[in-house]
C-alpha cells in the first residue's frame, strides 16, 4: 500500500467499534516476534493531562540528547500525529511500509483503529533505537490497547468522569481501570485527588507491590506572582533535589501538576541512566509546546499571517485561544485559566461536542462566561448536531446562541462578531480543534 492507500485502510477499520481487551493486541505481537519487548517505556494513563506530561517528558528527554518516541491519541488531523521521535513525525513512507507489513500478518483478521495504530507504533519504535518510549494510553487502561508493555514507571495523571459507557459509571470503576495499568513492583507517579478514586489506586499499588509518589505527598510545587515556580520533593523517597526558578510555557495552573508529575518522572528515571541537569530542565520546560491544548492563535485579519507577539487589542488582529476540553474536569480548567489568566473584552465561543459526553455539565460551564455561543458540529457520526447542544442549555443562554451547522461558516461568523479586544475560543472537542486549526494554520504534520 501507499500513504494514501493506508490510510484508507486504516479509516475503514473506524467502523469496527472500540473494543476493549488484550488478546488481539498479544496475538499480532507474538506473530511480529514480540517488539514490545524490545523498548523500555514510561506508560501514561489518566483522565485528563495525559498528552501534556507525555510532551513535557519527551521535550525534556530529547534536550538532554536522549533519542525517545512518543505514541498520543487522538491526532487534530492527520494520523501521523500520534507516532514522533523527538521532533519527527513519522513519514508517510515508513506509514505506508508498517501499515501494509500489519495487514499482511492480519490477513483477513480484522482488529481496531486503535489496535492497528498501537502496533504500528510499537513497530517503529522497535526498529529505530531508541532510549525510551512514551507511551499514551488510549481509553482506560486495564484493557487499553497499550497495555501489553512493563514500564519502568507508570503514570496515572487523574481520575475524574469520562467514557463512563465503557469505564463505569463511578470515580471507583473509572480509577479501577486507569489503574489496571499498574505492574508487580513498577514505581507509580500520580496526581489522582484524595476520594474513592486515590483509594483504589493505593489498594492496588498496595496488592502489586508499586511503589506510589504522589503529587502533594512525594513532591508538590508552588508559584510566585511572577509566573515562576518550585518542584519540591518531600523526604528523600525520590532521591531528587529542588528545582527553582521553573517556568511553564503552557497556561493552565493545573500544568503545574502535569509539569511536576513530568519531573517526578525523571527522578525516577535517574537509577536507570537517565541524567539532567537543573538547566536542561528549565530550558526544556519553557520550549514545551502542545498543540489544541490552550494554544493561543493571532492572525492578521487580512493577510492571515500569524505573529506569536500580536494581542487582542490590535485591530488588525483576531486571537483564538483553541483547547481540546471535552469532559466537566477539562472544562471546569478551561474556564478558571479564562477567568485568571487571559484578559478580554467579550469572550466568542466556538463549541462542538461528541453526542456521548456530558453535555449537560460542560456546556453551561463555558456558556456562563461567552458574550456569544457559536454552536457548530465537526465531522464524525458521534458529532452532536447544534440542535442537540442547544437543549442542554436554558432560555436565557439559548438567546445568546446562533446555530452554524459548518465549521468554517462558525469560524467566518465567529470573525465577523470579533470586535478589538475581543477573544475566540474554540473547545468541546479534539475534533473540532482539529478541523479548526486546520483551517487557520494548516497541517501540523508536514
């Protein structure tokens, strides 16, 4: 097959729904000659914040010269997006040659999107001699894809509502499937809040014999009013030094705890070779970038070119601000980071949702805070329509809403009611930041 051959394959496989379980995943390994086992891993699971520590560990990994794969679902719009090394995506090359050495070994087995895309990567990571692999968990953990690998550490970012079709309908069963992940005497870096859902993580590090860091009892970081911040471990169960003078280069109070969960990471790696200096991190930590996650977009109204320095206020400029929140958590930090650290006049919302997320939690959320709600639909049969949004929303909110079906027709409308000052912002879906930057600044994958 070729690249464009492949992905058409690979599209087709989106019909075979998710389906949750190893044994697909075992089999096509052992037939492949298990290349799992060839890498050493750090394996991320988590509600929400997973991808942000996957980049900050790979960013700072790379820039102590260290050669480290990363593997992160979904991609904003092109496939190769969840397949990198250090700086490099995958060719559409070496796409197209795993793609079609994966469906000769099927043959006419068929396995999931996922599943095709797990192997893949694990594929290229096993063939490119690397240091380290990153690995992002795609739903879950216990029965994710993924999880086929022993890492030398295990992450487990949060636990908060999200897929409850497929991962329970209680903080318990959700944070009981996150931590499925969790391997015999394989250290633990967690930021899971204090409830039922850290109990159940503590019970099965307990039973597993894994050691647990946990943020704000291992290691815990504090800011200044100027932006700067602390890691500081706490006892010596780390083996780590304090680390000042910190900078994060992404918004979002809560990427302070990804960041320091990214640090306890490397602590951790240290015993196994892993070496950084103080520099090297806080360089690194200021040249993270994660694009659709609180990504802050000028462009010059005319000629569409973009300047990283230009503000709201200019008005030959309009700024979007584009976030991947999609659940109440991702939401609920959406909005504080709105009301704490971004200033405007009028706030335009641009949201498109997948029918099966609550909608009935995140959406007021955000609606309280924009002047206008642009309610519009991505691409994808789980896509909600701008009716069904509508209804999870009163009278009152309703009035400030226009239904514009198209997402390019929503981001035309959206500049039309941008005045000087005023702030875009587009969330509700990974889809719809996808098609929407996209349209703004082009492929991220060249």
């Amino acid at each position: 097959m070729n690249y464009q051959e492949a992905e058409s394959y690979l599209e087709e496989l989106q019909f075979h729904k998710i389906k949750l379980g190893l044994d697909s995943m075992r089999s096509f390994l052992a037939r492949v000659g298990h290349p799992e086992r060839q890498l050493r891993y750090v394996h991320v699971a988590g509600t929400n914040g997973k991808g942000s520590v996957s980049v900050t560990l790979l960013t700072l990994l790379a820039g102590a010269g260290y050669r480290v794969g990363l593997y992160t679902s979904p991609h904003l719009s092109s496939v190769r997006e969840r397949f990198r090394i250090n700086d490099e995506f995958i060719s559409r090359e070496k796409f197209a040659e795993l793609a079609s050495r994966i469906k000769t070994v099927l043959g006419a087995e068929k396995i999931t999107y996922f599943e095709f895309t797990t192997a893949l990567a694990l594929l290229w990571f096993a063939e490119s001699g690397l240091d380290l692999v990153i690995l992002e968990t795609g739903l879950g953990g216990r029965l994710d894809a993924t999880n086929v690998v022993v890492p030398l550490i295990s992450v487990i970012t949060n636990v908060t509502m999200d897929h409850e079709a497929y991962l329970g309908t209680t903080v318990a069963a959700v944070a009981a499937e996150k931590a499925g992940i969790i391997k015999e005497s394989v250290p633990v870096v967690s930021a899971v809040a204090a409830g039922e859902g850290l109990e159940v993580v503590q019970r099965i590090c307990y039973e597993r014999n894994a050691p647990l860091f946990l943020y704000g009892q291992a290691f815990h970081a504090e800011q200044d009013e100027h932006r700067l911040w602390s890691w500081l471990p706490v006892g010596a169960a780390l083996s780590a030094e304090r680390l000042e003078a910190l900078r994060c280069s992404m918004r979002g109070s809560y990427q302070l705890v990804n960041a320091s969960l990214a640090l306890a990471v490397l602590a951790l790696l240290r015993p196994h070779g892993f070496l950084f200096s103080p520099e090297l991190i806080r360089t690194g930590l200021a040249a993270v970038r994660w694009p659709g996650r609180l990504e802050h977009i000028c462009l010059d109204r005319k000629s569409r070119a973009v300047s990283e320095q230009a503000q709201a206020t200019d008005s030959e400029n309009v700024c979007y601000l584009l976030d991947g929140a999609h659940n109440p958590a991702g939401v609920e930090s959406l909005v504080l980071t709105l009301r704490h650290e971004y200033e405007y006049n009028r706030l335009i919302v641009v949201w498109g949702a997948m029918l099966d997320k609550d909608l009935g939690k995140t959406m007021p959320l955000i609606a309280d805070l924009a002047g206008v709600l642009l309610l519009t639909r991505p691409e994808g049969e789980r896509a909600a329509t701008p009716e069904q949004l509508l209804e999870h929303l009163d009278e009152v909110t309703q009035s400030r809403c226009e239904r514009v079906p198209m997402v390019e027709q929503a981001l035309v409308r959206a500049e039309a009611l941008a005045a000087t000052g005023d702030l875009i912002v587009v969330a509700g879906s990974l889809y719809l930041v996808g098609a929407v930057r996209k349209i703004l600044l082009g492929e991220l994958v060249p």
